[in-house]
C-alpha cells in the first residue's frame, strides 16, 4: 500500500480546485456568451406585412446576430387594434429593448408618439412618410426614428403611366380607398398633374368598410353601362383585404374592365399590372439598419431608404380583355402570370 505525505495530498487538493474553479469560469462565460446582448422589440400593424420579419431575422443572420445567443427578438402582429398596440409598445419600452420596428405607417406613428423621450430608437418599414408627421424629412429624420421609406406617390405615379400607354383611350378611373387613411391623401396628390396631362378623370370611392365595395361598384352600372373605363387602386389597407381584392376581380371579369395597382397579383387576379414593394427585401433593409443603430449610430441621423419597386404583369388577365402588352414591359417585369 503507498502512503502520501500530508504535503502531497494538500498539492492535489489545490490542484483540483484549481480546475474545479476554472472550469465553473469557464461554464459561467460560456452562459453568459449565449445571453443575448441585445433585444429588438417588433411590431407588425397589418398581416399584409407580417413576412417583412422574416427578411429582418434573414439578414440580421447574415450580419452575425444570432437568435438565442446574442440577440432576441420580441415580436407581435396586430390588425389595427390601437389600445393593443400601445400596450406592446409600453411593454417594450418597459423591457428596454435596444430597438423598436415597427410596420407599416399607423403602428409606425403610434410607436414614435409612444417611444418618444424614452432614448429607444424606432426603425420604420413599409411606411409612408409623405402626409404623415413620422419623420422631419428623408435626409435627417430626426426624434430617435429612421426606416425603410414604403414609396406609394412614386408606385401610383408609375403605375398610372403604364396604365396610360397601354389604354391611352381612358377617360374615366374608379379608385376606392380606405375612408380617412393617412396614406392617401399623399397619394392622390401625386396623381393630381398626371390626370390633368392626360385629361383623365378620377372618381374617388371613400368607403368605411370592405362590405361596401360590392355595392359601390354596382353604382358604376346605369342601364348596363358603365360609368368607368378601368379600375384603379392605391396602397391602402381596403383593397389589400382579401374580399375586396375578390370582389373586384370578379367585377373588372364581368365587365372586361382593365385594373391596375399596387397589391400583388395572383392568376386569379383581374389587375393587369402591378408596381409593389417586396417584403422580405423590405426587412433586409430595415436589418442594415438596425445593426447600424446596434454599432453605435443614432437613429435620428440614419437617413431613410426607400424600398425598391418591382413591376408585376399579369398577362393572362390582359388577354382575357384581348390587350397586348409590349416586349419592352414585358422586359421590365420581375413576375409574368401566363
């Protein structure tokens, strides 16, 4: 049998707590490094938008923020319900989160009203800032908020000039929108030197709700003619509504009426182009940014982005009305529904 010496056995004794502390360091660091650093708070307003997030995580990945380890993200949808919203974006604000986004324009402004004197930043996306009190302008938009510009007066600008080469013949549009809608009225007023070059003339339909559409449209019938010569719709919530989009579409059918928009089109669709933005893009932008905001850099002095455009065609509803569409638009569209 050995023997050691009392000098040996307190040796190993200081030995293995040496390693028994370094190794709880070691286990303590290693925690402590899967503890996020940082915590975003997001607030999507409109389900239309809600995949702008998934763009947002996508590059934020990229840029190496991980899920879990070194940022977490809070995230919450809500479909204008106002008094909700609020208490989200307190409960951020109670959370200290690094950073609040927020989509599209109405939950926008209700987080800059909320976040404002809390040194929070709030990032936009799909917003309008035309119209709206979100920013003091693109260049410095100053009070702790900056974002991804959604550029509505530009899309219905261009969407009303390709609409006018292809029918250079209309006279009279129908637009309905969203009673009230801060986004509109920017809108409408972008369009106000195009309808007087062309002479067209646009019949606004203020409606409260997406059931009214339906008969508003009946209106437009007077002893089976109608009073339009095509459809066309702005950015705003009522014709993003699944239903409207469907009553429409089976209208402009009925009447072989031409419609154009923003919304995104589907084969089933009666909208023969389409300018829109492209969500995920949206939120990969909306990233650059946030992780400027992380690096150090205020909000407030961030200038705003605008999202890109993206020309949609469908050219299955342009045949069902027997209209051609050029080589050259068709050249210039990112989608084409055959």
């Amino acid at each position: 049998m050995l023997l050691f010496s009392v000098k040996a056995i307190r040796k190993w004794i200081v030995v293995l707590l040496f390693f028994a502390i370094t190794g709880g360091l070691v286990n303590c660091n290693s925690h402590s490094e899967k503890t996020p650093r940082y915590k975003v708070g997001v607030l999507c307003g409109l389900d239309f938008f809600a995949d702008t997030f998934d763009g947002f995580k996508e590059q934020m990945t990229r840029l190496g923020y991980v899920e879990g380890e070194n940022i977490s993200y809070d995230f919450h949808t809500t479909n204008f319900e106002v008094a909700r919203e609020e208490k989200i974006l307190r409960r951020f604000l109670a959370d200290k989160v690094d950073v609040i986004l927020t989509f599209p324009t109405e939950v926008s402004l209700h987080a800059k009203q909320i976040a404002k004197g809390s040194g929070i930043p709030v990032v936009f996306a799909n917003a309008n800032v035309e119209g709206v009190d979100l920013v003091h302008s693109i260049l410095e938009p100053g009070e702790g908020i900056t974002g991804v510009r959604y550029p509505g007066p530009d899309i219905v600008v261009q969407c009303f000039e390709y609409m006018m080469t292809l029918l250079p013949e209309i006279r009279t549009i129908w637009t309905p929108f969203q009673r009230g809608y801060p986004i509109v009225d920017a809108q409408l007023e972008a369009l106000r030197e195009p309808l007087r070059q062309s002479g067209v003339t646009l019949l606004k339909a203020p409606l409260d709700h997406f059931e009214q559409v339906d008969p508003a449209l009946k209106k437009l019938e007077k002893n089976g003619a109608l009073e339009i010569d095509a459809i066309f719709t702005i950015a705003e919530p009522l014709t993003a509504h699944p239903v409207t989009g469907e009553v429409i579409s089976g209208f402009a059918r009925n009447h072989k009426l031409p419609a154009f928009g923003p919304q995104p089109l589907t084969p089933d669709a009666a909208s023969i182009l389409s300018i829109t933005t492209d969500n995920l893009d949206v939120g990969r932008q909306a990233a650059q940014i946030v992780h400027k905001i992380l690096m150090g850099s205020a909000a407030g002095n961030i200038p705003v982005v605008s999202a890109e455009r993206y020309l949609h065609v469908n050219y299955r509803a342009a045949r069902a009305i027997d209209l051609q569409i050029p080589e050259g638009i068709l050249s210039q569209a990112r989608k084409i529904i055959r």
